[in-house]
C-alpha cells in the first residue's frame, strides 16, 4: 500500500515563510538600523540556531526578504511590450519608493534611498552577500528579459535590439534616480521613460548624423 | 597707485587642494574602512580644526573629492554626439570602475562596487551629505545635459526627447550595473549603451504597436 500523500509544505518552508514575514513587519516598524535579527526569531516563534544557520547576518535575511517582494511582482506577457513594460516598471518603481521609506516618517522634500541603499553597501562590504544579491538579480531579471526577446521576435522591437542593454536603461534609470541623483520615481516618469525608451526606437531625427 | 596684483590662489583654496589631493592618495591606499580624515589633516600638513571646519566628517570630504575627481572629466561638444556621448561616458565608467577597487586588490572575478557604495549608503544616512551628493550630481550633470539640448537643437535627437531621460538612461545603465547586478562595464558595454540609444532613436520596428 501507498504511504498517505503528504499534506502541505514541509515543516522548513512553513518556517522560512513565518521569518519572511516577521522580517517583513519588523524592517516596516524599525528600519535598517534598528532591525534585529534575534527580535524575528522570537517573532516568527523559530529558534535562533534555525535562523542563523539558514540566514547567517541580517543583510542575508533581508536579501532574501527582497528577493521574496520581488518575486511577488508579476510579469505579464501580454503581447504588448509598451503595456507590460509600464506596469512591471511602475510595480519596480513603487516597490523602490515603499522599500526606501520603511522604518522612517519620510516626507515629500526626504529623497533618501533609505534601506535600499543600506543594501547595496552590504553587496558591496560581503562577497557573500553581494554573490545573493546579484544571484537574485539575474535569476529575476531573466523575466523582463525574456518579455523583450518576445517583443523582439514580433517585430515590437528592431531587430538589433539588446534585450539586456534595453533593461539596464529602464531599471537603471530607476535606480539611478533613487540612490544617486535623488529625483522622484512616480508614475509620471515611468511612463515618460518607457514612452522614450520604445518611441525612440521609431521617432527619426531630422538631421541623423553620419556614422 | 594700484596695489601689488595679488599672485597665486587664496591660501584657503591652497589649503582645500592639498587637503583633497591627501584624501585621494590615502582613499587610494586605504580604501573607504581604513581612511582615517585625522590622517588626511597630517599628510595634507593642515591644522585637523581647519579640516573639520570645511568638511565635519569623511563622509564629506570623500563627496567634496568626488566632485572635484568629475569635475577633471571633460565634457566636449564637438558636435556628433554619438563620439562625445561615447568618451564621457567611457571616462565616468572608467572612473567609477577605479574608485570601486581603490584600496582593494580587486581581481576579475570581485564586483563588489566598494566606496561607490560606501558613499551611496553614507548619503541615504546623513540628510547633509545626501544633499552634498545630490547637488554635485545636478550641478555636474549640467553639463552632459547641455550636450543632449544641443544635440536635439541642431536635429541630432528626435525634437521630443527629453535630455534629463536620456541621460538617465545612459547613467543609469552604468551604476545599475556597477551598484545592483554588478555587470561589467568596460568600454566594449559603453559603446554598445551609446549605440543601442542613439539607433534605438533611428531604427525601425517592423511591427510597431499601436499606442
């Protein structure tokens, strides 16, 4: 006889979604500075040696707390690239701006980058943590990626088109503004900036220039 | 009869320039950890009061060097922007390419984004040093978006683009990669980034959406 199929998820997942969470709520409350890994454990009701051994420093934990956010950011393939480009970039966009305001009372004239800059430092400071963030990065960006390749395969783009050079353009220009320049990332300029990324590829100059 | 025509800079200027040629050769050696501003006041043979006056914390003099180290980058107008986009980005790549290994020995397979990130997180910290950052950057690109507005003017750019995006999108790309997904960005990329921005503007899609 079978054994009797196994009901819901194992008992480890069941815990890494309850630290997820507890770290989620925590970092919304206190912000970088004051976040502590011990105060997710008691939370989240695991051990700390569980916690530690799965996430050694809290910039691990919260390199996984990200990776979860944006994972939970759709990426539809409707089969209109100015449309899905919009939405994804705008859910990025308000994602950025949510992430640099937690654990702060930031108002309108505030344009710090917040937590999100504190991580990029945390990249740059632990070979081990920048290795997961820039895992994170490759294994999400392969979705808008693979949303350009389709356009292009269409037609939508020119055939040319560097499906990774067109996303550094649009992400980066996101993230330029957040942690360097400091200029807002509404809704306005998202779709001023697809707008430009996708009408430049038809819009001709009147006095092109030799190359 | 006239006085004397005064010779040479203000002692204060004389001062500041000896003061951030110290700070770059110690940023050098040292990197962003192990800089000490005390040490900078000693090889730069200022009194440390005299230091700390001008910039109260390394954080503000590693912004006050940043600035001047832009400030030597060029900006040439020739009149094709393909080549002058081309070589000021290939000088702001190369230079944000070197400040991340200052004081590391960084070797090929190391993308950590070192003090670019440090001063990244320290201007997301400190409301003064981020407004120190973000003025530099507005004041600094100025000059790249006076190209573009010259560039459009003469019929080199469609009359529709607007130079703050633009630049966005070739600025962006660079410290996306150098900061977020730590992708290289040597002169081979910069080309390509130029290129797919400015033909993104001439090519045609062979299937163009209605918008």
């Amino acid at each position: 006889m079978a054994p009797p199929a196994r009901r819901g998820r194992p008992r480890s997942e069941d815990a890494d979604a309850r630290i997820l969470q507890a770290a989620h709520a925590l970092l919304v409350e206190r912000g970088y500075d004051r976040f502590a890994i011990d105060e997710v454990a008691g939370r989240a009701a695991v051990a700390k040696t569980t916690l530690y051994r799965r996430w050694p420093t809290k910039d691990h934990l919260l390199v996984a707390l990200v990776a979860k956010l944006q994972d939970d950011v759709e990426v539809a393939d409707t089969g209109n690239i100015r449309h899905d480009l919009t939405v994804y970039l705008t859910a990025i966009a308000t994602g950025l701006d949510r992430m640099r305001r937690v654990g702060r009372d930031a108002g309108e004239t505030d344009r710090s980058a917040g937590v999100v800059a504190e991580l990029v430092a945390a990249a740059a400071r632990h070979p081990d943590v920048g290795d997961a963030v820039r895992g994170m990065f490759a294994r999400r960006n392969a979705l808008p990626l693979t949303l350009l390749d389709h356009a292009r395969a269409r037609g939508a783009l020119p055939a040319g088109t560097s499906s990774e050079v067109l996303f550094d353009q649009l992400a980066g220009a996101l993230y330029y503004r957040l942690l360097v320049t400091g200029r807002p990332i509404g809704a306005d300029y998202v779709e001023q900036l697809v707008d430009q990324v996708l009408t430049g590829t038809t819009a001709t100059p009147t006095h092109p220039e030799r190359t």
